[in-house]
C-alpha cells in the first residue's frame, strides 16, 4: 500500500492539444508546482491540499484527439498513470477487455483511500519526450467501471475516486518499478470477479509510464524542487527530469546512493532509532513518524512551541552499495502556526504516526534538494536499481 496526499486536518488548509513541454524546458523535462488547485477551488473554495506537486500530462486517443490534463499529481511512491474521467470528456479511450465477455478494472489502495476505475489504453505525453502507448487507470464519474467497487476493494478504505478525494486531476505514479502487484477485476456489467496479476495479459498491465520510454531516458528519473522559508510559499516551481546521465540536464554527480529494497525502502534512523522500511515519497504532503514531539491527539499533527530541528541519518537498505549515511535534518513547526490558507509550498510540517518500522519523508524534504529515483534493474552513475540518490544543497 503506497502513501498518498494525507491530508492535513487544519481546518483550511486543507484542450488543447499538442506536447506539455514548457519551452524554458529540456524535451525531457516537465514543469512541476506545488500550489493549489482552480478545479478543486471550483469545487470546494479552500479545499486544495498542501505540497502537492503538479504537472500537465497530455494524453490522446485512437483517432488522435488530445487533451492536456492539468494538476496531476506526481507520486514517487506508486506506478502508473491515473486519471479522473470528467477531463479526458470527448477522448474514446478504449477500455482493455479480461476476456470477451468482460472488461478489465483495477483497484488501487492509497492511505488516503481507494481509486477504483477502468483499465484503458491511451497514447500519453510526457513533457517533450516522444509519445508513449500505455494501459491508464481512468477513474470517477464517466468511468466504464461499475459505480459499486468490489466488496475486497472496499475493504482497502472508502472510496476517493474522485476530485476531492485526491485533490487532483490524477497520479502520475513514477516510483522506479516497472509494475506493482494491483487488484485487477474482470466486470460484466454490475457483477466483478478478482483476478490474479498473472493472469491478465502483459499489454494490459498499469505499468510505469517511465518504463515506456526508450533507452535513453527509462532508467529513472529526478524531481527538483527549491527551498521556502519558514511558514511557506503560497507556491513553488521545479522539475521532474527523465532519466539519469542521458542528457546534460540529468547528471547525478554529487547524489548520494542509496540502495533499497524492491520496495523502495531504506534506513532512516531518526532519535537514535533505525526505522528499516522508511522512504522518501513525493505522493506524502509531510514528514510522519513516531518522533518524539508534541502532537496534537485529535488530527496528530505536531504541534511543538517553536520549530523543531530534527537531525535525521538516511542508510543503505541492502549491500549492493558500499555502506553509506547521508546525515541530513528536518525542521517541524507548529501545525497551527502554518495554518495561514495562503500557503501551499511548506518543508515544515509533519503528523506522528505509528506505521511499523517507518519514516515517510513526504514532499516537505523535497524543498531545496534533488532526489533521484533510479528504476530497478536499470543502470546508471548511481548505481544498479532500485536505488535513490539524495543531493543536499
């Protein structure tokens, strides 16, 4: 079960067609802001969620009618390309079948809940790089998926197959594995039937979009993002660049490798205290963990008198790499503190949680440093993946 978008419980806080590519912008790059977002504002004023990192994704279908969706959000730690229906109006994606009877529909737990939707191909533009052919999840309102989930999907959490419930258009899940074991169903019509991975056909997988790109920039990928003061910006710009040591905008001289398990986990020893199954997740809008810091016990949000500074040690999860410690620090403030709705962008914020063995590192270390992920079994100056490189200011 990834992480995902927790939401910060503060009140409130809480097309055309054609290439995404900025022109300011490398061919294999996309621009990524932390902001809020207008859909959701239109919705529901004051809704939008913090540190959410959003990029333009243009996806077009069999006869070539495209759409750029805005506002998906960028999630290192899920696989594949999810998107609501209502944006993709007018494209006649064509849901992928189980078998001739039937139609293939994914279930996919997050923290926050469950994205349950059809399983459809589409052709998909990422920045500059060259259009990709790939299964998506379409998901919400005007999905082909039954309205009903499976009572196994259900189980997993509520259903937040929908604007509000992720705070975004979508999920560009772009964590450096090709694929991950999902609930896939074969519906007809009302009535669904869990089937094994196994069994559904290679072609019709979600899959890492990353992984469809050719040889030149799938071996992983970087996400940049600049410092912000104390209390916040109202937003912030950076980048999501693909590949590593393909192109001059891409070198990982300077990172620090870090090898994981096949989950992307590593060492985090905070407090004096190893937490083996930690990660860093830009899908996670802050810092969580049993550290010992006051907390307010109704939304867990820490609440200490004046900021925290935290010194944190991030270590190798498994010898394939030398050993190695990035010693590094996180800064917690008052959750009440940060509660001005203006900002959007804050490297300040965590909630305690105690998840086995974890410390998420969601989008707040990101500010002021590059973080690479390298794709398992994919090589390049880090290293062999799965592996993620760290380069501190």
């Amino acid at each position: 079960m990834v992480a995902l978008v927790l939401a910060l419980t503060l009140g409130a806080l809480l097309a055309g067609c054609g290439g995404g590519s900025s022109s300011s912008l490398a061919p294999n790059q996309m621009r990524m802001v932390v902001g809020p977002n207008p859909d959701v504002e239109a919705v529901d004023p004051g809704a939008s969620g913090r540190d959410i990192p959003f990029v333009s994704v243009v996806v077009c279908d069999a006869s070539n009618r495209c759409v750029k969706v805005p506002h998906v959000m960028v999630d290192s730690g899920s696989v594949g390309l999810r998107l609501r229906a209502k944006p993709l109006a007018g494209r006649h994606l064509q849901p992928l079948p189980f078998a001739s009877d039937a139609q293939l529909d994914e279930c996919t737990p997050f923290l926050t809940g469950v994205m349950w939707g059809s399983v459809e191909q589409a052709t998909v533009e990422l920045g500059g790089e060259p259009p990709i052919q790939l299964p998506i999840e379409v998901f919400g309102g005007g999905s082909p998926a039954p309205t009903t989930m499976p009572t196994i999907c259900a189980d997993f959490g509520s259903n937040a197959s929908n604007l509000l419930g992720f705070k975004a258009n979508g999920i560009l899940g772009i964590q450096g594995l090709e694929k991950i074991g999902n609930l896939y169903y074969a519906c007809r019509g009302s009535a669904c039937t869990i089937e094994p991975t196994a069994s559904v056909p290679a072609a019709e997988l979600i899959v890492n979009p990353v992984s469809k790109f050719d040889d030149s920039d799938d071996n992983g990928v970087i996400l940049t993002l600049p410092s912000v003061p104390a209390n916040g910006l109202p937003s912030a710009q950076g980048t999501l660049t693909f590949g590593l040591d393909t192109q001059d905008d891409n070198r990982t001289t300077g990172f620090v490798p870090l090898a994981t398990d096949g989950n992307f986990s590593m060492n985090v020893v905070v407090q004096g205290v190893a937490y083996s199954s930690s990660t860093i997740d830009s899908g996670s809008n802050g810092i969580f963990g049993p550290f010992s810091l006051p907390y307010d016990s109704a939304t867990t949000s820490f609440d200490p008198t004046t900021p925290q500074v935290v010194p944190i040690t991030l270590e190798n999860q498994t010898g394939t790499l030398p050993a190695v410690s990035v010693s590094s620090s996180i800064t917690i403030a008052n959750s009440q503190v940060l509660a001005d709705p203006s900002s959007y962008a804050l490297d300040d914020y965590g909630a305690y949680s105690s998840t086995s063995n974890q410390i998420l590192l969601g989008l707040p270390y990101f500010f002021g440093r590059s973080v690479a992920f390298a794709m398992s079994g994919k090589t390049s100056g880090l290293g062999t993946g799965p592996i993620i490189g760290v380069l501190n200011p």
